[in-house]
C-alpha cells in the first residue's frame, strides 16, 4: 500500500544509494561542502562561433531550462575541498544522486 | 502522604536517593531512577492536566514519548520550558513543574464549560463558526481569543540561557533502539568489525517490560540485557548514546538524533551543552524502535486513571509505582494478561479482565497462566463506558450478545488494543509501508534505503524472533558496509504460544452523548472522524487537518491507526485504502535551540576581522558589517557625532590626506601564459595591451549582459597579474572563474588562487599622499617614475622597533577617491605595522584614518558606482555610463545579449547626479518623480541609489538611476519619499561633483 | 613577492593565553602553531616538465592522490586539489632568500605551472589529545576515524561556516587546523567552546616538525 508516495518512486531498490555528494576527487563528502551550479545540459555557444542570430543563441543558454522529472545533470562545485567543478547527475524526484563525473569524463557506472 | 503508592521492594529506583519536587506548588517526594510522572503516581496524583478543546481532566496515559495527556510547564531557573513529557522526563531534585491549559488550578478549571457546550464544538467548528464574515480580518480577531482559550504550554520569553551543540558522527552500523532488539543487531555487527552507534532514548538499554521469568540464552533476560550493554560500551568501535532520540531521517541517509545531556541533573555542570544534537552518517541503520500500544476507544475513555495496560506494568516493574488499587484490563490481544500478571504481582487487585475475544479465540499460555492466578476473565466482552469525576470509579462492561451491561468499580483502567510498529523513520527512509492483518496495524514491506527493520518496529512481537531478527539485521547491515561477520549463534530465548489479536478499535457507546476519545491531545472523538467523513474529508490527510487527528507534541502515536480504522469503517472501505498520514520529522519534539547549536546570537555566522582590527576598536571606531567583515564605519572622536566624523574625514582627505582600511577587497592571483587573453574574455575592456607593472579598470559582465563586478587588474610579471573585486563578489568572481577555466575554457594556460587573506591592503589618498609615503618606501615616487595606475613592489620602513625590520608590499597608484591617492598591499601579518607606519609618517602632514562611511561620500562626489546600489544586476554598462568601456573589436561575456533592443532603448534608466535644492537631505531610497503632488499612481521615472552630505560640495548629493537621465542634465525633479513623507526638489546633472576631468588623480 | 621569513603569531585574544580551562582534568590540549611559508604550486600533473620543475625546487614528489601529503628533506605538499598543493617549509627555521619567491615562481611558469605565496593566507591550530576528533567533529562533517583519517592525510572542509585545511601529522589523535587568517579569531573560538566540556590547555605557540 501507501498511496502516498509515487511507484516510480522505487525504481532503484537494488542499486545502492550513494550517501553524499561524492567528489570525483575528494569521494563522498557532506552536501555543505558543495556549491550549485546550475543545469549542466546547456551549452554556451563557443565565444568564436558566429550564428546566425547570436541573441537568439545566448537567450537559449541563458533563459532557457528544462524541468525534468527524473534524472538531471547538474554542476557542482566542491568549493570548501577541492574547489573543483565536476558534473552530478541527480534524480530531481526523490533528491537520490546517482553518480558524478570529472569534467569531459563519462559518469562512472552509468545506470541507464 | 508520602508515596503510598510506592511499592517496598523492586523496580531501578533507588530509594537510597530521596527527591523534592513540587508539582502545581504542591511538595512531594520521588526517588532517583523516576521520571516526573511515575513519581507523581507513587503519590497518587493522577490528575495532571486539561484537555486542549474541552478543558477534560486528563491523567498519565503512557510511560514514555507517545504520551498524549501528561505534558507539563516545566520551571528551570529563570527558564520555563512548555509541553515536557511527564512520562520522559528524568526527575531530579527540586523539579518545579506545574499542569498546563487549565485556570485557575487543574482541579477547578474553568475552561471546562467547553466540556458542558462540547455538542456546540465539533470537529470543524472554528472553520465553519469563525469563517464569516468572509475577510481574513474577522479570522486574526478571533483567532486572539481561540489561541488564548486553547493553547498547550506557555512559551518562554526570554532567550534561551542554555547551550546547545552538534556533533557530526560517521559509522558503519547505526542501530536506533537499545531494547532487546538493537542490543542483538549491535553486538552482531560490532563482533562483525563494524563501527556501530547504538541510539536509546531512555536512560538505559532493555528497559521495554518482558514475561516474569524470561530467559535469553539460559540467561535472566535482565542480565543478558546488562551484560550486552557493558560489553558495547568497552568496545572501542562501539558508541553507545542513551537519552537520544533518533528523531530523523533526511536526504542521503543523515539520522538526526537528540541526546539529552544534563537534562536529569539538579545542577547541570558549567561546561558543555545541555543538548547535542547528532548528525549520523550510517553506512546501513538498523531500525529496533519496537512498537507503541494503542487503546481501545469507549465512552469516557479519558478519564484519569486510565493507562495503556503495558504502561501500568511499566510502573509497576520499571518504577515500583501502583498506578491504583483495583484495576480492569480491557484487551483484544495476549499482551494485557502478562500486564495483568506483573500488575497483581505488584499488589494490584485485577477486578476484571475483559476480552473482547470469545474463550476460544483467547487460548494462549498467558490466559492460562491468568486463569490460574486466579483472575477473572470475562470473554466476548467489551468495556462500554467508565464512570467517575475527575478519576475513573467503575467501568460497564457488557458482552457482546446484548446483555445487560455490568458495573464492576475499580480505580484503574488498563487498556491494550494492540501494538503498532514505530515505523516513523522507515516511512520517512521512503519505505513502503504494508497493512499486517495479523497485527492490525501497518508494518514495513521495503525501502531503497539501507535501513533494515528488525523485531517489534517490523511487526514480529514475539522475543525469540525478535532476537533472531535484530541479530539477523546487524549482520546484514555490517555486510552492506563490507564487514563480514564471523559465525556467531544468535541470542536465543523460549517462545511463548500466544493467540491472535481481534481488532477492536471503538466500543459503541450507551448513549449518543456520551464522549469516545480517539485522541486524547487534541480531544478528537470518533463522533469527529463520523462527521468529517460525512462532510467529505475521506483522504486521511484531509481527516488530519480537519478534526486536527494526529497533530501536536505525540503526533498522535496512540491514536492514528485508530482515527484512520474508524475513517475506513465509516467510508466502508479496507484500511490499507486509506493508507497513512505522512510521518514526517521530528519524531519527538526537538528544541529548537539544539537546530542552531552553536551558531546562535553573534554567532550566527562567523565573523571576518582584518590585520589592523584591533587598532581600529582601540582608536574608536564604529563598526559595519560588510558581508562577514567588520569594517570601520568611521573614527569619532570625543564628543563627536557620527555625521561630523564622516564629513571631518571626508574633508580630509580632500584636503590634506586619509588612511583607510581596503583590506576586505577580493584579491585574486592569475598566473600562466593565457591570463590576457582570459581577462579579454571576461572583461567589457582590452587586457592584451595591459603592460608589466601597471594595472587597469574593468568591469565584468554576466551572461546576460548585465553588470557582475568591477575592480583593477594589475600586471605583476610577464606571466602574474592579481585581480581585485569587489568585497561582497570575491568569492563569486573566485567561483565564476574557476567554472570558466575548467569546464568551459581548459585550454587556457592560466591558474587562479584567491589571495584576499595574504594581503592587507590600504589606501592612503589627498594631496599630501605622495609626502607620508616618500619618507617610508625605497622607490621614486615621482609621477615620471610611478605615475598613475602605475605598479610596483617597494620595502616600507616599519618602526624602529619592529623586529621583522622593514615590511614588503605592493605598491599601486590607483584612486577610488579622486584624490592623489596609493594602494599599499603587505602580508597579512605585517598590516599592522604597515598601518601604524603610515599613519606615524603621516601625522606631521595631519593625516587621519577614515571609514567606510567617508569612503562613500568620496566616491559619490566622484560618481564611482558601487556593486549593489548602481549596479544592482538590472543595469548595463551604458546603463552606468561607461557604455565606452566596452570594446567593440573583441568579444567577452554577457556582450552579445547587450544587442537585445530593450537594453538599448532612449528610456533606459541611467546614472545620474542629484544635487538637493535646499538643505533637506535628499531621503533616503527616494523615486524621483517630476510632480510630487500629482494622485497615484505617480510615474515613477527613476530612484535614488547613494545619497549623502557632501562636505566638499557643501550641499545634499546623490547618484540616481534616471529615466534617459543623460539627456536631462539640468531639469529639475523631485525625490519623494511617501514612507517618510519626504519630498525634496533636485537638480539633474552628471554623476560626477568633483574634478570631472581627473586631474587631482594625476598630479 | 618575497617572504621574510618571519613567524606569525596570532594569539591576539584572551583566550588564546596559556593556562587551563574548562573542566579538569583535561582531554584537549590547543595551540597555535606558526606558519613560516606556505606556497601554493599549481600545474597540470599530465604535464611531466610541471612535476620534474615543482620536485627539483622543492624537494619532493607532489601527491598526486587526493587528500594525502608528502615529505621532503626541507618541505612538505598537501594535496589541495587536482591541480593545487600547499607547499609549507617543514623547517620553521627556513629562510627564503629575499629573492627567492619571485625566482621560484618564474620558474614554475616557464615549466606550465604556477607559484603563488600564502604565508600569511592561513592561521594553523593544534588540536590534541584524547577527544581530538570529538572536537573537531561538532563543527566539521568529515570523519576523523583513524581508519578514515590516515596518519598523513589532509583534507579541506568547513569548520563550522569556515573554510579549514585539516592535516593528520602523525598516527598519535593530533589534527592541525589551518582557517583563514581573517577567520582564525572565530576558528579558535569555535575550537574552545567545543573543548571546554572536556577540559583543555592551551599551550604557547608550538612548532609541528
């Protein structure tokens, strides 16, 4: 029962849960040491390149966000460590962190 | 009388250790090893309190935290805490607590006309009563009386005197729970290898009662409880936290749990807190909170004298209290007759035990075992009403096929209707919770969390499953942190046949009037629950909120399951269809100066003081806070007001020369071959023609075109340049950069580090600034050889008695004040000796140290815009008036969005200069407006971000950000303030009030 | 810029005066420790002309795993980050010639690296004895077992709402505690209070080499 709590809630019964922030540096470390980022999906159109309509570009990767029910990848900066940036990939519904990433590295152990 | 109740022999009291208290003013006497409550029913007081709606007398219902009634006003020095426990609280000598929601006195109160008046109050009442007329003013009005008339405890109105602190803990294995249970799965995982805490809320582990004469592997239950418990305390991986309640379980697995520190001493020791709270990061939990009984609803169920069976047998054998002479058990399960057992053993008299279950339904080892003591038993019965004033005097039980009811007097009602698993951190792990039919309650099914439930909080009542259980648990949860455990036995105890429980949540009442408590803190009757069905309010969240089911200091832990089988009865539904509330932290109430802990009062955050602090509060500073930073306001001196130092100050440094304190800018180093290149991409202006040694103005931008930050760059080596920013962005700029650097620009060759705390650093500016520091450095100072924005390193000459002989520093001719004017940067260390050095060269030239207030005045006289007033993250470069700053042959950040037409519209607001008609100060956070009088909406056209007094112009000036405010140098408006009815007419003009061209700067 | 070598005591408050306090006996024992040079060296550990540059000027091979140290005859590295080492003369009695910075760090660019000086950046604390680890551990999130906290590792965290570099000297229960200078009045108060229920002293200024 509990009519209360969405089934999707429970997809990853078997995979053990990471218990902090882990810092693809400094490992699992408490979530006060960290800073948010912002939505690490976006891409900043590079300085040099010359759309068509480069407002319409920048107004994307400043204005524009997804709200993503499930899995979201996110910056984080380890600012009270190691004060590096790395990539987190969070589930927004249940606040669960599923794995990180050094920048231009694939998530370790990739669930899906 | 002193303690009739209390029994001869037995119990952990210790009756060597007399205690005083007073409750209600009265003097009594308890032991060592009490709590309040048992102490006050080893006196015969019963009666400890009103109920929250209808001012019901109402007794001691429990022995530990799920007590609904007995919540007391608890005096402790010139600190009065509301809402303690009785049943919880340890009793120590010279307790003052007195009863709450009654006047003038518990006995006569006169709040209980709402008892007389209670058809007029259902449930709803104040929502439907209090809801007209339909403005929420009528609501805040009576809402004054209702909270007066209602109400739990009086809050204290002082600030809490006690300290509180946190303590982080890490481990393998945290077990929250000490009974039989968490013993096992402790000892398990610490014989595994594992880094185990144990929580137990209670003063001692094993303190829930189990059958006379049980043994655990051969062993009287109660020294195999001892003996497990000393050898976890002698472990060295093991910690063992008593009066601590696990109260959370957060995001990431954190366990939130309280531990009572000097709670039970009459004197709490000087040091330490007298709360800690524990901030547990467990590898895997094992949950053995047990399980809590619930009642059996009936008319007049509330009545003093009433106790869950399993509590009265707390007494009894914890405590050695009678809680009454001649006692009625009302049962649907096995449990009550082992309490009845220890009950008669105690020297009550068992009048009665009432089964609601027939002979054959009620057929196990315990019954027999009553039956032969001699009990009477009366089966397929139910209990339909008690009778007495103020306490219970007799019970009606009736059976079940109609006959007519029997009256059987007594003086204690001892009620058992089941146990329901404290499942309350499971369900907030995200577990999954499932309706035992068996149990008649609900129990854990799974969650995704490393959070095992073991023994009675998973719904197995039994000992020697428990057991089995708990030691199966601690070895799962020591595996899951990689410890594996070597072969032990798990502790054994015999099993005790018993018979199933029937539910029976409600008994009908005789008469309709008659009163069927389902909770009891909040005097919500199974009439309510009937009504807010009737009424629509079907969704057990909805029941919660309308009849107030569950609410309050219990959380209703003896009355949800009730209230919500009752709702399914009513709605003829199964139960697990309703399902539950949401079981949400804390799981007890948590004070709440323990949540800050430390950081309470001036602590709240940490404070940053620079190298010369001290000089500053020795020469009669006032103080301001600029972020964390303590930073002088200005210097008064004897008799001097506050305004007349800042302008004395600001003059001076016009005039002659000023000192000021700069050490709070951010200071960043860059280094590597690509550092130019980085600062053309994140400043408005070009860096590549920057060269060694002189340092340049720039403004950044964020990526929305809009102003970040500014500050100077100066250029240190080929290869070295140090940024400043901004006091409050210098960790953000630190931030920004470190995120382009690695993950949008890696190809760059630069690498960054703050330098904010190596540096102290000072201004010294006016016309005599070249004299004070010709005397004091070994450079030239000339303007051919250190002219404006020129860089250099120099040795100052530090006082002669200076040890550390001369002080290093940076040296830059740079000017926030518009004056002649040097930057001087020293190692932190050495800031102190610096300043003291200039202002001592300084003094024949009569240079003065001024605050930030002075520094304001300067750069407004200047139209220097500051971060945070001009700036305020709408504005643009233009915006500012430094549209020029921005070099059109390069690209940096935020410019192309500058392209968008709204930023370059004609009606943009810009910045401008307001100086006062007049001698009133311009107010402050004035809009301008062109007619002051004219009805709202007045059109806005612009505001006022910087005012001040100008000494130097000798009239009221401001900054303002103007409507097209460049194209009205000249006109005249007005600066109004409605808030403090101020309105004063100014004249427009350029931003600048001082030296336009920038001479003084230069010379 | 150059460092002079001299020793930064901090001790400017009351209770930073050597004596007793809190219960008796006690548990704690805190104390200033003095950093005489404390250098940021920052490069890139792919690049092996970077790693053969920072070992012949100081002495020593950077860590290159996360959170550790290393020894060298006259210095010592804390790993700060993926990029970043704290260098600290293991010898007070060190002297860095006057033009000794500058030289170091020109190096350091020509060989894709980077110097920069932080003598005076931080304020270092001993904190010692039986409840070491209980102490810091009201105030910082991370685990001071010495399972979890070898003997030889650093690590950065929060000590409170500020920023602390924690080293493990050795396996005895010891923890230096660097905050930053304009912090250190609020660190040492933190690092009082939360000693005081278990009593401690505070010695004069100590050295940890």
């Amino acid at each position: 029962m509990n009519l209360f709590s969405s089934p999707a809630a429970h997809a990853n019964e078997d995979r053990r849960l990471m218990l902090l922030i882990p810092c693809p540096y400094c490992g699992p470390r408490n979530q006060i040491e960290f800073t948010y980022g912002g939505d690490a999906t976006v891409r900043r159109p590079a300085m040099k390149e010359c759309p068509a309509d480069p407002v319409s570009a920048w107004v994307d990767a400043v204005y524009v966000r997804d709200n993503p029910c499930g899995p979201h990848d996110e910056w984080w900066l380890h600012g009270a460590g190691c004060r590096s940036w790395f990539m987190v990939r969070r589930d927004t519904r249940t606040h669960e962190i599923l794995a990180s990433a050094r920048i231009g590295e694939a998530f370790a152990g990739e669930p899906r | 009388m002193t303690q009739r109740f209390r029994l001869p022999t037995g119990g952990i009291v210790d009756r060597t250790r007399p205690l005083a208290f007073t409750f209600d003013g009265v003097p009594y006497q308890g032991y060592g090893g009490d709590t309040l409550a048992s102490a006050l029913l080893a006196n015969g007081v019963h009666l400890v309190g009103r109920s929250f709606k209808y001012h019901r007398p109402r007794g001691i219902f429990s022995a530990g935290t799920e007590e609904p009634n007995a919540l007391v006003q608890l005096a402790r020095g010139a600190h009065t805490e509301p809402n303690a426990r009785a049943t919880t609280l340890e009793l120590y000598d010279g307790m003052t607590a007195s009863s709450q929601n009654c006047w003038p006195s518990v006995r006569h109160d006169i709040g209980a006309v709402n008892n007389a008046m209670s058809r007029l109050i259902p449930a709803g009442f104040y929502y439907k009563t209090f809801m007209w007329p339909p403005t929420p003013r009528w609501w805040l009005r009576y809402e004054q009386v209702i909270r007066r008339a209602a109400g739990m405890g009086r809050a204290a109105t002082q600030p809490d005197p006690d300290s509180y602190e946190h303590q982080y803990a890490h481990c393998d294995v945290l077990v929250i729970g000490g009974g039989t249970t968490g013993l096992a799965a402790a000892r398990a995982a610490a014989l595994a290898g594992a880094r185990v805490i144990l929580c137990e809320q209670n003063v001692d582990c094993g303190a829930a009662p189990l059958p006379a004469g049980t043994k655990i592997d051969q062993t009287p239950a109660s020294e195999w409880i001892a003996a497990v418990a000393s050898e976890l305390l002698r472990h060295p991986e093991v910690t063992l936290l008593v009066r601590t309640t696990a109260f959370g379980y957060y995001d990431g697995s954190l366990v939130g749990a309280i531990e009572r520190v000097t709670d039970h001493l009459a004197a709490p020791p000087a040091h330490g807190p007298r709360e800690r709270l524990w901030k547990i990061r467990a590898t895997a939990v094992v949950l053995a909170t047990g399980a809590i009984e619930r009642g059996i609803v009936y008319a007049n169920n509330d009545l003093p004298g009433t106790l869950l069976a399993s509590a009265a047998r707390t007494y009894v054998e914890r405590y050695a209290v009678r809680p009454g002479d001649r006692a009625v058990m009302f049962t649907n399960n096995d449990g009550a007759y082992a309490d009845a057992l220890a009950l008669q053993a105690g020297g009550v008299d068992i009048a009665a035990i009432v089964d609601a279950r027939t002979d054959a339904q009620s057929s196990g080892i315990l019954t027999a075992r009553a039956r032969d003591a001699g009990m009477v038993i009366v089966s397929a019965a139910t209990l339909i009403g008690a009778h007495g004033n103020r306490h219970v005097a007799a019970v009606d039980v009736a059976s079940r096929a109609g006959v007519p009811a029997q009256r059987i007097d007594c003086d204690l009602v001892c009620v058992s209707g089941g146990w329901n698993p404290a499942v309350h951190l499971y369900s907030q792990a995200r577990g999954k919770l499932r309706y035992d039919e068996v149990l008649a309650s609900f129990v854990p099914e799974s969650s995704p969390l490393p959070i095992i439930p073991a023994g009675a909080a998973n719904g197995c009542l039994g000992l020697s499953e428990a057991l089995a259980e708990g030691h199966a648990a601690g070895i799962a949860a020591a595996r899951q942190a990689g410890r594996i455990a070597a072969l032990l036995a798990p502790p054994r105890a015999d099993p005790l046949a018993t018979a199933p429980l029937q539910p029976l949540w409600a008994v009908p009442a005789a008469r309709k009037s008659a009163r069927r408590f389902v909770d009891l803190q909040n005097d919500v009757t199974v009439n309510d629950i009937a009504l807010a069905a009737r009424e629509g309010y079907q969704a057990v969240e909805h029941l919660k909120r309308y009849t107030t089911l569950g609410m309050g200091t219990d959380q209703g832990k003896t009355s949800n399951i009730i209230g919500l089988a009752l709702l399914a009865e009513q709605l003829g539904v199964p139960i697990p269809r309703v399902g539950t509330t949401t079981f949400r932290p804390p799981y007890t109430p948590v004070t709440l100066g323990a949540f800050p802990g430390h950081e309470s009062g001036a602590h709240v955050a940490p404070t940053r003081y620079s190298a010369m602090h001290a000089w500053h509060v020795e020469h009669g500073a006032r103080f301001v806070n600029a972020g964390l930073w303590k930073r002088p306001h200005s210097y008064p001196r004897a008799g001097e007001s506050e305004d007349d130092a800042v302008n004395r100050e600001a003059r001076s440094v016009r005039t002659t020369v000023g000192v000021v304190d700069v050490s709070t800018l951010g200071k960043i180093e860059l280094q590597g071959r690509d550092v130019a290149e980085l600062l053309n991409r994140l400043y408005i202006n070009r860096w590549d023609t920057l060269a060694i040694g002189r340092c340049r103005y720039g403004v950044m931008l964020r990526d929305d075109g809009m102003v970040m930050d500014d500050g100077t760059t100066s250029r240190l080596s080929d290869t070295h340049y140090l940024m400043t920013t901004t006091t409050v962005n210098a960790v953000k700029v630190m931030q920004h950069l470190e995120y382009l650097l690695q993950t949008q620009w890696p190809e760059l060759d630069v690498y960054a580090t703050s330098v904010t705390e190596q540096w102290a650093a000072m201004a010294l500016s006016g016309p005599k600034a070249r004299d004070v520091l010709a005397g004091l450095v070994d450079i030239e100072l000339s303007n051919a050889a250190f002219p404006f924005l020129a860089v250099g390193t120099c040795n100052v000459r530090a006082a002669s008695d200076d040890p550390a002989g001369a002080i290093p520093a940076r040296l830059f001719r740079m000017s926030y004040s518009g004056e002649l004017a040097y930057e001087i940067h020293v190692p932190c260390h050495r800031g102190l000796a610096m300043w003291e050095a200039v202002l001592a060269a300084g003094e024949a030239f009569g240079i003065m140290p001024y605050g930030t207030e002075a520094m304001g005045t300067l750069r407004i006289e200047k139209g220097h815009v500051v971060i945070g007033p001009e700036a305020d993250g709408r504005t643009t470069a233009d915006d500012l008036g430094m549209g020029k700053l921005v070099n059109a042959g390069k690209w940096c950040i935020g410019k192309p969005l500058l392209d968008r037409s709204a930023l370059t519209a004609a009606d943009r607001w810009q910045l401008v200069g307001l100086t006062a008609l007049g001698d009133a100060p311009i107010p402050r956070g004035a809009k301008i407006v062109a007619d002051p009088e004219r009805k709202a909406p007045n059109p806005m056209l612009g505001h006022v971000t910087s005012w001040c007094w100008s000494p130097n112009v000798d009239a009221w000036i401001a900054l303002a950000l103007l409507a097209n405010g460049r194209a009205r140098h000249g006109d005249t408006l007005w600066a109004v303030s409605p808030l403090a009815g101020a309105k004063v007419r100014v004249q427009v003009g350029p931003p600048c009030f001082i030296d336009p061209d920038g001479e003084r700067l230069r010379v | 810029m150059s460092d002079d070598g001299t020793l930064r005591p901090f001790g400017a408050f009351d209770s930073a005066a050597p004596g007793h306090y809190g219960v008796s006996p006690g548990a704690v024992t805190l104390a200033e420790i003095p950093i005489s040079v404390a250098w940021n060296v920052q490069g890139d550990p792919l690049h092996p002309a970077f790693l053969a540059e920072a070992k012949r000027r100081f002495g020593l091979a950077l860590p290159l795993v996360p959170n550790t140290t290393a020894r060298g005859p006259a210095w010592k590295a804390l790993w700060l980050g993926p990029k970043s080492w704290l260098l600290m003369a293991g010898d007070e009695t060190v002297i860095v010639p006057p033009a000794g910075f500058d030289a170091q760090r020109d190096a350091l660019n020509a060989a894709g690296g980077a110097l920069f000086d932080l003598s005076a950046s931080r304020v270092a604390f001993m904190v010692k004895g039986l409840r070491a680890a209980a102490v810091l551990a009201k105030n910082c999130p991370l685990d001071f077992h010495p399972r979890a906290f070898l003997a030889g590792n650093c690590a950065q965290s929060l000590l409170g709402h500020i920023n602390a570099l924690i080293e493990r000297p050795d396996a005895t229960p010891t923890f230096v505690v660097m905050v930053p200078r304009s912090f250190a009045q609020d660190g040492w108060r933190q690092l009082c209070r939360s000693s005081a229920q278990y009593g401690y002293d505070v010695v004069v200024p100590v050295s940890m080499s």
